[in-house]
C-alpha cells in the first residue's frame, strides 16, 4: 500500500506541471483577463446595415441604388445565399441601407416603386 502513494505524488506533480506550462504558455504567466461586455455606442448604431428590398432582377437593383446615390443616401447591392430544396441557387439581390437612415430610405423606395409601376 505504502509503495503506491510515490506513484501518486510523482503522477500529480506531473499533472501540475502539465497545467502550469499551459498557463504560462496561453497566458504569458498570468491568469486570463476579465471579459468586459461594452455598450452599444453611437458609431456601432451606424455602422449597422438593415436589408430593405429584395429583387430577382440586378437592372432593377442598379436603378435603386443611382436613385438613392442622387438623394445621398448609402446603399449597397449583394447577391443573397440562397438555395431551393435541391441546393440550386436561387437569384435574388439584397438592397441594405444604414440602420439610421432606414426609414428615410423606405419611404423613398415605396415612391420609386410607385413610380415604377
């Protein structure tokens, strides 16, 4: 019985060491820093983009977009993921605005459809 408890400290030791190595090597030495969660500022706010239309035709997506660039408002065009049932690509182009000038920007696109129509 009394030889096991060598085989154990010597195990332990070991473990130690392995943890101790670890921590020196992730950290620098010291244990990991807090995480601080931040509030939302204003130039977060801004910087947030909000989808507002979405088009199958890439024309129509061009004609929104000259139109808000004459009005200076921000805009941006993307092609969307997404995929049918059968994994084929569906066409589809976002329209997105900043967040604060979401509404101005919808209130003009309900008049450019308007129009169009």
């Amino acid at each position: 019985m009394l030889r096991w408890i060598p085989i154990l400290m010597i195990v332990g030791l070991i473990v130690y060491l392995v943890a101790w190595t670890r921590r020196q090597y992730l950290y620098g030495g010291g244990m990991p820093k807090k995480i601080t969660i931040k509030p939302f500022t204003k130039e977060m706010l801004r910087e947030s983009w909000i989808q507002i239309y979405e088009t199958a035709s890439k024309e129509e997506a061009d004609q929104l977009r000259a139109h808000f660039e004459e009005l200076e408002i921000q805009s941006i065009t993307f092609e969307q993921g997404k995929k049918n049932i059968e994994g084929k690509n569906l066409p589809g182009i976002g329209f997105a605005v900043p967040k604060t000038q979401m509404s101005r920007a919808q209130n003009l696109l309900f008049r450019f459809l308007d129009r169009k129509k």
